[in-house]
C-alpha cells in the first residue's frame, strides 16, 4: 500500500466524494472533482489497482436485516507465534457474524466486531470463540449505541458532512 505523499488534490477529492457515495457515476464524479471522464475512469482505476480504494460497497442497518444485537469481543491467544495467529484469523475468516477483526497490542491478541440476532445468539458465538484452540481469554463488550459513525477524513478534500449517528 502507498502513502498519502503519492496522491495529488485531484485523487484526494476523487476518494474523498467515492467515500461520500460510492455509486456516483463516474461522469457525475468527474464533474464535482472538476476533471474529465476519461481522466476521471483512469484514476480511480489507478487508485483502485494501488489498494487506495478498496472496496465500495452499501452500508446497511444491522437491525434491518434482524441483527438486534452487536458485541465488540477481545481475544488473548495463549501464543502469538506466527502460526497459533495464523490458524486463528482463518477460523474468525470462515464465521459469518464476525464482521471485523482487528490484531491489536496490549492485553488482548484480537478485538473482533460481531452481529447476532439475539442474546442467545451472541452467546453462542462466544462459545464457539472459547472452544477454538489456543484462546486464552474472552471479554465482550455489549454494543448499548452508536455515538459517531464517521467517514475517514481525507487531508486536503472538503470535510464530510455530519453523520446523523
């Protein structure tokens, strides 16, 4: 991946109105960024083969689709050899209701954020994360609401407008 030093204006507006909506049609794109369309189609191309962006893709409301309940999981692993945390993002990789999962540093190895469609539900999953090999410990942290849910500020680009979460 490359850092922000590679990208010109022109690219930061591009990724900061692809994030805005990322179904802008490309002439709709190339227009508020002020460059042509073929220029427009080559850049994101560019920026899309450079790993800048991606993915793009609908965010949607957990709770519609019957996911009442969201836990952000800890996990310490009793190694942290290269393969006990190998073996570990592969098993997390194959369950659904994981939708992210995080390596971090202090005293846990792992912060996963999972979905559920009940307390039972979420219990299960838990369950299945103690049963997997090398997990030392398991500490959830229950979701109550969402206080900010932020696009990623882009140096150089016009701020994002508020989100209403």
């Amino acid at each position: 991946m490359t850092g922000r030093d590679d990208l010109d204006a022109t690219d930061l507006r591009i990724v900061s109105e692809l994030q805005k909506d990322g179904r802008l049609p490309h002439n709709e794109l190339a227009n508020r960024v002020g460059i042509s369309h073929p220029n427009c189609l080559r850049r994101v191309r560019t920026l899309r083969a450079r790993g800048i962006i991606r993915t793009i893709r609908a965010t949607i409301d957990e709770r519609a689709l019957g996911y009442e309940v969201a836990s952000f999981v800890a996990i310490q692993l009793s190694s942290q050899n290269q393969a006990t945390l190998a073996a570990f993002e592969a098993a997390i990789a194959a369950l659904p209701l994981v939708q992210q999962c995080w390596r971090i540093s202090g005293d846990a190895d792992f912060l996963l954020k999972c979905v559920a469609t009940s307390v039972e539900d979420m219990s299960r999953q838990l369950r299945v994360f103690a049963g997997m090999p090398d997990v030392r410990t398991i500490r959830s942290f229950p979701v109550l609401g969402v206080s900010k849910d932020a696009l990623l500020p882009i140096p150089g680009a016009p701020a994002p407008p508020a989100s209403s979460k």
